[in-house]
C-alpha cells in the first residue's frame, strides 16, 4: 500500500473487488485482512466519525486487553456490546451487515494513515487491530474459518492419514500436550517455514523438509504472525509516503489531530467556573489531580516557577477544574512572587499568557484542556520541565519513587509498572486512580485529566454537579481545532453543505505495495 503521487490522474490499481451483483459480496466476511483499500467517495463527516469510532473501538478493545484476561467470556461479551455500540461488525453471520462492514474496511484504512506517523503509534495501532481481529477470528464457526483461511490464501494441505501414521511417533514429541489419540483424531496441516517461523522457534511442532506440520488448534498463531507481518509492512510503507498525504490540506490537520485524539467531552466549561477556591487547590491536588497535575502543583509550590510546558498543561487543566481567569491571574502571580519574580514583570509578560489561554487576548481561542492522548503524544518535557505524562515521560525508578511517596502499596506499584511496561500509560493512571480512591473497578475509560478530576469529585462526594456542567457533547481537542480546520483549509466550496463536501476517490491515497 502506498500513496500516490499524483492523486487526481492516477488509475488505481486496487479496486474492492466484487464477487457477484450484490454489495455484500464486497465483504464476504465479518473480519479482514484489510488487502484492499476503499476505493469510493466519501463526505469529510463520515471520514471523521468513522475514524472516531474506530478510536474509541480501539482505546476499548486497549482497556479489555490489559484489565481482562483475552478471550473469556466475559472479554467476549463486553467488545461485542461495544462493537453493536459503534456500529462495527458483531457477529460473524449477521445478515445485512454490509454497511458496518463497509465502516469497518474504510475506518481501519483512515486509522491506518493517522498512525503509521511514528514507531510508537504504530506498534500501539498494530496490537489493537491484532487483539481485534483475533476476537473475531475466534467468533467464527469451523466451517467459515476454513472459508476465511482459503480466502486469505492460508490454506495449507492436510497430511495425509498414511504421512501421519509412518511419523506417529515424531509428531507425537515433537507437539506438546499431544499422545497417540490426539495424533490419530487432529487434522495436521504442512505448513511451509516462513508461514510458520513462532510455532518452530518455540518448538511447538514437528518440523522436516521445510514444513511444520501443524495442529488445527495452532492455526490462530500462524494466522496472526501473517495479519501482523501485512499490517506492519502496509504502515511501514504508508509512513513513507506521509510527505505526500502533508500536501492534502483537507486531510492533514485531521488526520495529525486523530494520532492526538482524544474522544471525549472537551472540558471547555463555562457554568463550572468559579466553583473552585484557590485554598482548596492544595488538598484537591492529593486527592482528585491526576498524577501529571499533581506532579505540577507540587514543582509549582515548590520551585515558585513552572517553564512554559507545564504553565500551559497546568493552566489549562484548572482553567477545566473551574478556575476564573482572575483566580487564575491571582494564583500564578502570588506563586511567581515567592520566587522573587517582580510583580511588574509578571504583569508585563505571564499575565498575557494568562490572558491569552482564557481567550482574553490575540486571536481570541479559548483554549481547552489537554488530553491525555495529547500530552502522552506531544512535547516531551525536557531538563527542568515538570509537564508531561509520568507514566509516560518519568524513568521507571523516579516513577517507582514518586508511587511510593503518595503511598501507594508495593503490589499496586508493580501492576502499574508493569502497565507502563506494555505501554499502557492511561490504564496505568486508571489503576493509580483505583488504588487512590480505593475502588476496585474505575468504571470508565481515562482519556483526559480533568475527567479524572471529576470523576474523583464524584466518587468522593465533593462537586457533585460538576460531572453533569463539564460534560459537553464534543469529541474533538482541542475543540476549535478539527472541523474548523478542515472547513477553513478545504479547497471546497464555503458553499457546500457538509454532506457535499466529499473526499474524492479514496484509493488515490492507496496503491498496492
Ligand atoms: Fe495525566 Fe492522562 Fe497521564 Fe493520567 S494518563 S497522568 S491523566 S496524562
């Protein structure tokens, strides 16, 4: 897969193919291997919602992952309810499913475009859509996996009864947990080396003459090592074609803005403001600020100074708790003081930026909070910086360190380390939440820091109506920035309703690899 240098004139050499009259055939299964890409036009509305949802299908099937044990049924269960949720392919046999299917293929494509940008994202990208696909490769029945493998062109030769019987004995140690029984009633399939690289590495069958000779049950590895092997090598090639796609002015800002995304409420409050004391900030920062904050206030009091990084993600974050711009301007000047910063020059220099996050000066943008997605993904803190994710920016030790200043037990600092090993950052935050507030089971999915600030409110009793006042249908951040960028960069008409504003021609940003 990559893109296409010249996007208008270009004849697209993927087409989705179509296997008889009807739509549906377009997408004989409930689950892809995403070969081809769309090949139609779509509205900018539906691009954006589908890609989405595809996010927050990802971020759930994250969360399941790491909190659940795969494949139980309790796991099951809850990724199909939010894949009927969203809209997404639930059951392998569902009739009439081509419009989620249809979703499914052209989500998973735009996604595909957004995180390819970097390593990190797309190793994140890959184990989600991995962790998905293996869900509902193990919802199909025998028979279509059979059909699904032929059609993937993974299907393999059995060994033939008579093979089976002259190497009984081979087969038999060389595949674990099998005995003569078990060799005599398993369909074994002659798998050729490259196919089957994990399951002769770890010595889990019999291998000779270039082929492992597999167990029907062991089919999923093989299958997964080839989905991961497409997938990686299809973003692999799509980043380098990402110069090309940064000239679409339409596309680039929202597909920057969906590796940053955030799906969520935007925590751009108005009715709350002013609901917050500047004395309470001290005791609200131990017991309902995220760690990223916590850590702020902290090297705030303390140093009597934040650099520009951490006055932003901090600023933000109590300007969404609630804060007025004069409470604000009062707060940052009373701390900047104690560090012996004359009262002139603060008013001279960080009262403008005060002003300016609240709206209050140059272009007038309100500015919204930082999710967690865009403080995990953008500007790393440097040498005496304080802003940033810990979990994702601190050494393990200090993190260590720090979880064990806030008195959190031996046992819950090793999930979560272990959490931030697998790269995890917001599950690792949800489990420090749990352990902070005691609870068992967080009961949402963390995603930004002021959600954390109220739904700590909440669980403790403290600002009950701030969950409901905060909470406003948006689901982009910051919330000037995505549709208005598309609308003001489009090259399309100001005329055009939305649903006229169409990308033409999706395969002109897919050919075939
Ligand atoms: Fe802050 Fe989000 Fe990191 Fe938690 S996961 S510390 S809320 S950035």
């Amino acid at each position: 897969m990559q893109f296409n240098t010249s996007r208008r004139n270009k004849v697209p050499r993927y087409k989705v193919s179509r296997l008889g009259d009807n739509k549906e055939d377009e997408y004989p299964f409930s689950l892809q291997f995403y070969l081809t890409p769309p090949t139609e036009n779509i509205s900018l509305i539906e691009f954006e919602s589908f890609a989405v949802d595809r996010l927050k299908l990802l971020k759930v099937v994250e969360n399941l992952g790491v909190s659940m044990i795969k494949g139980t049924a309790l796991y099951n269960q809850k990724l199909e309810a939010e894949l009927k949720a969203l809209q997404f392919p639930y059951k392998a046999l569902l009739e009439n499913d081509y419009d989620r299917r249809r979703k499914d293929h052209i989500s998973h494509f735009i996604l595909r475009l957004a995180y390819c940008q970097t390593e990190e994202l797309r190793r994140w990208f890959i184990q989600q859509e991995m962790d998905l696909f293996r869900y509902r490769f193990t919802q199909l029945s025998d028979e279509l996996a059979k059909k699904f493998l032929a059609y993937v062109n993974l299907a393999y030769d059995p060994v033939s009864e008579t093979e089976k019987e002259a190497i009984g004995s081979d087969l038999r140690s060389a595949t674990p947990g099998f005995n003569d029984a078990d060799i005599t009633h398993n369909v074994f399939y002659l798998v050729p080396f490259s196919d089957s690289v994990d399951l002769v590495r770890v010595k889990r069958v019999y291998f000779y003459g270039g082929y492992a000779y597999v167990p029907q049950q062991d089919f999923l590895v093989i299958l997964m090592n080839n989905y991961r092997t497409r997938l990686s090598k299809a973003l692999a090639i799509t980043a380098r074609s990402l110069p090309i796609i940064q000239t679409d002015e339409r596309l680039q800002p929202l597909l920057s803005h969906l590796s940053h995304a955030y799906v969520g409420p935007d925590y751009s409050i108005e009715k709350n403001i002013g609901k917050i004391s500047l004395e309470q900030i001290d005791a609200l920062s131990v017991k309902s600020f995220p760690p990223c904050m916590r850590q702020l206030h902290k090297a705030l009091r303390e140093n009597h100074h934040l650099r520009h990084g951490g006055r932003m993600q901090y600023g933000l974050f109590l300007k969404g708790i609630g804060l007025t711009l004069e409470q604000a301007l009062q707060f940052w000047k009373a701390e900047f003081i104690k560090g012996k910063l004359d009262a002139d020059k603060f008013d001279k220099g960080y009262a403008y930026n005060i002003r300016h996050s609240y709206g209050k000066e140059g272009k007038r943008t309100d500015y919204t909070p930082f999710s967690c997605m865009k403080i995990i993904m953008s500007n790393p803190p440097g040498q005496g910086d304080y802003h940033g994710c810990p979990f994702r920016h601190s050494d393990p030790e200090l993190l260590k360190q720090k979880l064990q200043s806030y008195k959190i037990p031996p046992t819950g600092i090793s999930q979560i380390l272990d959490l931030v090993k697998g790269m995890h950052y917001q599950v690792a935050c949800q489990k420090y939440f749990e352990l902070t507030h005691d609870v068992t089971d967080i009961g949402f999915s963390l995603n930004h820091p002021n959600q954390y600030f109220v739904e700590s409110q909440q669980l403790l009793g403290g600002v009950k109506e701030v969950k409901k006042e905060q909470r406003q249908p948006e689901n982009s951040q910051p919330k000037y920035s995505n549709q208005k960028s598309i609308a003001t960069n489009s090259t399309l008409s100001s005329s055009n309703t939305p649903e006229e504003m169409e990308l033409e021609g999706l395969e002109d940003y897919f050919a075939e690899d």
